[in-house]
C-alpha cells in the first residue's frame, strides 16, 4: 500500500492537465484533479472554443452581404449579441459536463477549489490536505494588464465573453493573437472597432510579408488601424462611456476597451515556495525537457511554463507526462519545430515552420514562392479581399521550411501542409502533387515561378 493518497495530483483541469489526468488513469495512476474555476481550462471556457463561436458568427453578416452577387437578398439583417453569447454559454456548460463525465469515466477524482501546495507532496484544497507521489502543476495562465490610471475599467479575455451589453464602439489594445482575433469579431458584428498597439506593425513573431498583408486586409474589413500608439489612462464618463488618453494625445470615448496585452503564467498563491518550485527569469515555473521543476516529483506543463502558449501543445505535454510516469517511459522528448498554428483573424492566418526572417538566418539560400490573389468566391462576392500564399524553400536541400497563408480556412489548410513538412518534404514533392481543383489549397502544389532568392 502506498504511502500516498494518489500517484499523481493534477492542478488544474484545463488542456494539459485535464489530457494528463485522463491519460495517467488510463495507465491505472490512482489520479486526482483540483479545478477552481472551470472545467475544460480557458480553452474550452474563455478561449479557443468560444473565441471560434463567436468568429462564425462574426463572419454571417459579410456572408449575408456577399449573397447579393450570387442573387441571394437577405432584408431585415439583424444581430442578437444576447442570442449569440447565451448560446454560446449553453455549449460550454454541455462541453463541461463532456469534461466531468471524461474525468469519471476514467477514474480521476476531482476535487473542487483552489489547490495549494503546502509541502513537497502535499496540497491542500479547500481545508483538506491531500498527499500524492507525483504532483503536476498545469494552472495555465492570466492576462496580463498594463498598470495604467482606470485600467479597471479594461475588459481582457476573461469579460468579453459575457458581456451584458454588445459594445457600439470598441478600442482593442494590443496586437496579439487576441487583439487581432477579437478586432475582427467586434468588427464583423458591427461594432465600430479601433486596434490600438505599441509596436510599427500588428502580430509580432509572423511573417513580416505576412503582417504587412494581414494588417491591410484587417483595414480594408474597417476595422480603424492605429500602430504605434497605447492607451495611457482611462476615465468612465457620467453616460458608460470610457475616455481614453492616447500616448500621441489624442483621446477616443468608446463603450468597451478590450485589453489583449499578453497573458502571464498563472503562480500567483500556489505556495511554490513552500515546496521548493523555482520560477525562471519570466516568471514561468522552470522545467527541464521532462516537465521537472526544481523539485524531482512535481512536474509543470502547459501555459505556466509559457513555451508556447497553446492548446494542443498543453495536450502534447500532458500525454508525454502520463506516458513517461505510468505508460510508455521511451515516450519521445516533444519537438516544438513545425508547430503550426492559425490566427483566427478575417481573414485567417495559418502558418508552420520558419519566418522569411528566421530562415534568412538558418538557411545560406532562400527560394521564395508567393501568390496574391482574389479567392474565386469574391468574384462574385463583391468583397475586396484578398489571399496571400507563401513557401519558403531552403535551396540547398530544397526542404520547404515556411508554409504561411492568408486566407479562408487557413487553419485547416495547414494543418495539412503541417504533416508534410514534418515528414521532410521537398519543394519537389510538393510540384509533385496533384492540387484538388478548384480550391485555393491547390496554389500550394502549383507554385512554380520563384518571387525572389
Ligand atoms: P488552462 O487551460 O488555462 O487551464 C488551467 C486551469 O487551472 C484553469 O481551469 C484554472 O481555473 C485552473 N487553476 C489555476 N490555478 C488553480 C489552482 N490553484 N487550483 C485549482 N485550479 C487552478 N490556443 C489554441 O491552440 N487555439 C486557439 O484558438 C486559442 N484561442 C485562445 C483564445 C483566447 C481568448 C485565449 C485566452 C487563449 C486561447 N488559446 C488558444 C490558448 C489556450 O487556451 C491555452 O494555451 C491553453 O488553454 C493552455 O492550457 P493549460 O492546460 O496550460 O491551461
Ligand atoms: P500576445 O503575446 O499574442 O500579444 C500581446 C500583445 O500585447 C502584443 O501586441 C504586445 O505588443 C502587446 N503588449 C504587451 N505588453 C503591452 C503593454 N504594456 N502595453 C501595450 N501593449 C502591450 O498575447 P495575447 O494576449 O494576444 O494572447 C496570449 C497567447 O494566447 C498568445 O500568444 C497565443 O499563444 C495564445 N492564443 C492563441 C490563439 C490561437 O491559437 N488562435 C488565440 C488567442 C490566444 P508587442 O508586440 O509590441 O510586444
């Protein structure tokens, strides 16, 4: 009998730490999950998931619009935010029971409530203290919000999605992931939308051709670009309203500012001291390539170790912890290289591999394949939008190292080409392949004339 009440102790039931659980069961781990929140994570409660709800919805009113050139005439257009955030909210809740039924089915107990650590094997929950052999600390992450006068009155991530009132005016600050996502969602369900960010040009790390083009579109869209701006203070007005001071001076009085200005590892009052768990210079908790921290049994996955801050790495992380502990311990060391991942923008980006930029320094010669083009539906469509292909070849090997689109369903197209480059493949392979006819995807296999080395 072991001396411990559970082989593994999960904090947090979101992406990593709800896959882990699960898994670590699997194996026949006697397994319990703390959860304070919500079940499923951010992703499932104020992220991926309901982030994409409202995208769709966003994108019905140009859809509506774009009928007219196909002879489709839809009168009396209206938007219900009530209709879209409470439908949104019963998927959650049923996505939630889907989580709690996963977690029993497999044998994981789940405790309710705020988990401490209290000792190199201890945690305590809720007045109770529970022992584990191993413990894993998947709590995720929290926006950050800059320390500027009335940023109180900020909304960030964790409020918009259950705002009372969908705002007629809205200021998104920053240039994130976040910001880029929501300025089109507020833009799309016809708020007047302003993008206010610090840096020359939105979605820092991207592609530059790809930032440059994206930032275009997102303009031609309507949505206001402001770069090289922040907001500095903010005041609440006798109507709602917010008034916000702009480093250039100037002032803008919107209903809603939506603060997008990164998120931090989520440490704050899990008593990391009191088992001897050491944070790294960006206050992350510090883990070697096994997901270790400083103490040998407790091991950290997810966004509080901020690699890369997203779901399907959290999952990846969560699997390769089960398996190493109580399943397959020959379970391979993740590779970040080749992790594609979209911004859910409009139009969308997705992307894998290298930057032109981060190529120019691993690759002695580049070959550079772009297309810019009309997508077929928006000749018709009457919609000015455009769509932007890019490979980025490697001359020596001819290993395609860069595969960045813009464009619709951008995610689901390189998810794809995600695959292939993990597999190795060559320029040659991909002039090889047969493109499926007529899709905007089949560019990618007919790319043949170099834009630049
Ligand atoms: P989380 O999912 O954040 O789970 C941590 C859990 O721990 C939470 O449920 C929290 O309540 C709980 N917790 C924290 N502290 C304690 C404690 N002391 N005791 C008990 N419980 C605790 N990623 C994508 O891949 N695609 C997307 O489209 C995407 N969209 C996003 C949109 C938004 C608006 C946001 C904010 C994020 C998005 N992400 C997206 C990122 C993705 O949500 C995260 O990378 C992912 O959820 C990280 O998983 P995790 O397990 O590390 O943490
Ligand atoms: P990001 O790190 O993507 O972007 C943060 C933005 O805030 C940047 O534009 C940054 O500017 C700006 N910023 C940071 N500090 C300040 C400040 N003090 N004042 C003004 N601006 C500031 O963070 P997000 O919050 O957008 O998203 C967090 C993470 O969640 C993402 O990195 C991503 O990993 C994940 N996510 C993934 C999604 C997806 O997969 N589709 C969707 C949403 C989130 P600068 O560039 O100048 O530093």
């Amino acid at each position: 009998m072991s001396q411990f009440d559970y082989d593994l102790f999960v904090i947090g039931a979101g992406s990593g730490g709800v896959r882990a659980s699960r898994m670590a069961a699997g194996f026949g781990a006697r397994v319990a999950v703390a959860e304070d929140r919500y079940m499923g994570g951010t992703c499932v409660n104020v992220g991926c998931v309901p982030k994409k709800l409202f995208v769709y919805g966003s994108e019905y009113m140009q859809h509506l619009n774009e009928g007219a050139g196909f002879g489709v005439f839809v009168a009396g257009k209206t938007f219900s935010w009530e209709t879209l955030r409470d439908n949104k909210t019963r998927e959650i809740e049923r996505l939630n029971g889907i989580y709690n039924n996963l977690l029993n089915n497999s044998g994981v107990e789940l405790i309710s409530g705020r988990a401490t650590l209290i000792g190199p094997n201890e945690v305590e929950v809720a007045g109770q203290t529970f022992t584990a052999k191993n413990i894993l600390i998947a709590t995720g992450g929290w926006p950050f919000v800059p320390d500027i006068p009335g940023k109180e009155h900020m909304i960030t991530s964790n409020e918009v999605f259950y705002l009372d009132e969908f705002p007629e005016k809205a200021l998104v600050l920053g240039a994130g992931y976040i910001a880029v996502e929501f300025a089109g969602i507020f833009n799309g369900l016809g708020a007047e939308t302003e993008l206010v960010f610090r840096g020359e040009q939105m979605l820092r790390g991207f592609d530059e051709e790809v930032r440059e083009f994206v930032s275009d579109e997102i303009a031609k869209k309507g949505v206001k670009v402001t770069a090289q701006d922040n907001v500095v203070s903010i005041e609440k007005l006798p109507n709602g309203q917010l008034k916000a001071a702009l480093q250039s001076g100037e002032e803008r009085v919107v209903d809603q500012i939506l603060c997008a200005t990164g998120r931090r590892p989520n440490v704050a009052g899990l008593g990391l001291e009191s088992a001897g768990v050491e944070l790294n210079d960006a206050g992350a908790i510090a883990v070697n390539d096994q997901f270790q921290t400083s103490v040998e049994h407790i091991y950290a996955i997810g966004d509080v170790v901020d690699r890369i801050q997203l779901t399907p790495v959290a999952l990846a992380e969560g699997m390769f912890i089960a398996n190493r502990l109580f399943g397959d311990k020959d379970y391979p060391e993740l590779d970040y290289e080749n992790i594609p991942t979209a911004v859910f923008c409009q139009p969308n980006i997705g992307t894998v591999g290298l930057t032109e930029e981060q190529a120019r320094v691993h690759c002695r010669r580049l070959r550079i394949y772009t297309s810019s083009f009309k997508p077929m539906k928006h000749t018709l469509s009457g919609e000015d939008e455009r769509s932007l292909m890019k490979l980025i070849v490697d001359d020596a090997s001819d290993k395609v190292v860069g595969a960045h689109m813009v464009g619709p369903e951008a995610g689901e197209i390189v998810q794809g080409l995600a695959i292939a480059m993990k597999a190795g493949a060559t320029k040659a392979h991909f002039d090889s392949t047969v493109g499926v006819h007529p899709t905007a995807a089949e560019e990618f296999v007919t790319l043949r004339t170099v834009t630049r080395h």
